[in-house]
C-alpha cells in the first residue's frame, strides 16, 4: 500500500553512486551514512509489511464480529416476534423441583409397595 509513496527502496541506495569532484566528500563518511539509511529503509520496510498484515487481521475479525452482531439481532427479534415469555432461575428451580417429585416420589412409591 505504502511502497508505491517511497520513491527509493534499499537496494537503490545501496547501488547509488556519486560523481567524485575534486573537492567531494570523504567516500566512507558518505558509504557509512548510506548504510544506515539502508538500515532504516528496511526496518520501515520491515514495520509496514507486519502493519498491513495486522491491519487486514483486524478488519477480518470486525467483519465476524459484525456477522456474529447480525446474527445476534436476527435472534433477539424472532423470540420477541414468538412471544415466548421469559424464563428466569426462579421458574427453572420450579420446573426441576416438580420433575424431582414426579421421579423420586415414583421411586418412594415402588420401595413401599415392595
């Protein structure tokens, strides 16, 4: 995405030469400077590949997420549509106590007829 906005890549650098006047600069102050440049390019080279990689992940995930949300909408308006009334702990501790009665109070009832 980045690399058609950077007008030199690391391997242009390295391969630039200068024309040398007599009154130049001292080559190795020059070759030293470059290569640090290099070093820079391609860290930033390096950052911006595992940002992009980063960036599509996430925007991968966002998109599942707001599936999931959608699907999760979808849900919440079919059971209001239905009309099913809420059940809370309370009802489900009734409903299990009575289930508790009719099958163990069919056992109490099995041992005292034997």
């Amino acid at each position: 995405m980045y690399q058609n906005k950077i007008t030199l890549t690391p391997q242009e650098i390295l391969e630039k030469e200068f024309k040398i006047d007599t009154r130049g600069y001292r080559l190795k102050e020059v070759d030293q400077f470059l290569d640090t440049i290099i070093g820079d390019y391609e860290q930033f080279f390096s950052i911006i590949n595992s940002l992009e990689q980063e960036k599509t992940d996430l925007l991968a995930e966002v998109m599942k997420l707001k599936q999931e949300l959608r699907n999760a909408k979808t849900t919440v308006e079919f059971a209001k549509k239905n009309d099913v009334p809420e059940v809370t702990n309370v009802d489900i501790m009734r409903r299990l106590a009575r289930l508790e009665k009719l099958v163990y109070g069919s056992e109490k009832d099995d041992d005292h007829n034997e």
